[in-house]
C-alpha cells in the first residue's frame, strides 16, 4: 500500500499540475493499481484525463481507477477525470444493507448519488458499478466516528467508496 494526500495546508484538494508527480513515486515503488478519491466537476476531457491516458500508455501494467463523480442521479454528470479513456471509471452501485443507508436495497441498481454517463464526447462510462452506499471502514483518528459498534469507524458511500472497492477487487 502506498497513501498519498492531496490536500493542501488549508485543507482544499491540491493535487499536482502534472500527475506524473503523483504516479510516478508509486510506480516506482512497485505500485501497480492506484486508487483516486478525487474529481472536480465539468463532464469534459481534462487535462488531467489527458495526463491520467498518457502515464497509462506509457506504463501499461499501471491500472489508474477513478470515481465518477457524486454528481447523480442525473445523465452526462462524471467528474472531467472520470472522462479519461484508459483509467477504470467507477460508478456506486447500492449495497444491501438498509440499516445504513435507506438507498441500500438492490445491488443491481445505481445508487441516486453517482454521476452517470456518457462521457463528454459520448463515449459509455463508467466502466462498471461497484458498492458504494452504507459502507462500514475505518477512519482517521481525525475524523468522528458514526458507526454506533465501534467509534473508529464510519459508514459512508459514494464513487470513491466504489472506487476503493473496484481498485481492492483489482487486486
């Protein structure tokens, strides 16, 4: 496993200009499926896709996995990363686990939060739906906890959540 942060010192998403900067350290530390919990909005092809294309062709046993985006339940609403041609795009899917989440009932359907296709040039995304609502995991010491069992846990959901377990499956 290798962590990175994309935050700033305020707290606000930063990530490199050239995500070379971002993939290259893992790579080279023997990484080979990097998991991205990030996105901003726009359903366009983005430079940063453009990069996210690039550094995949160049290393092509380096699997780059996206989430959609929150942005749903409406059509035409992915992240411009998740617009990338060669990453792994992943929409929520629900889980069934209504306990935690009152959407979490048919794993066949979308979750209402994930952003949806097509992609701004028309191509089908996501590439697949993983679970992504009433999530139990753990969390930062940073972070309360939600989950009423145990407080150094949290029950979540959304395309990272998705993404996570897309890129663990990956594995």
């Amino acid at each position: 496993l290798y962590f990175q942060g994309l935050l700033d010192p305020q707290g606000r998403l930063s990530p490199p200009q050239n995500l070379e900067e971002l993939f290259r350290p893992p790579y080279g530390a023997g990484v080979r499926i990097h998991v991205n919990a990030w996105g901003s909005k726009g359903n366009y092809y983005s430079p940063y896709a453009r990069q996210v294309d690039s550094f995949m062709w160049e290393h092509p046993d380096f699997l780059v996995v996206f989430g959609a985006g929150n942005h749903g339940p409406a059509t035409g609403t992915l992240t411009p990363e998740a617009n990338s041609k060669n990453a792994l795009v992943v929409g929520a899917s629900q889980s069934v686990r209504p306990g935690y989440s009152p959407e979490a009932v048919d794993a066949r359907r979308w979750a209402e939060l994930s952003s949806r296709g097509p992609a701004g040039d028309g191509r089908l995304k996501p590439d697949i739906l993983a679970p992504g609502t009433g999530l139990v995991g753990p969390c930062s010491r940073l972070v309360a906890g939600n989950f009423p069992p145990n407080p150094g846990y949290r029950v979540m959901g959304g395309t990272s959540q998705a993404a996570a377990v897309a890129g663990g499956s990956a594995a």
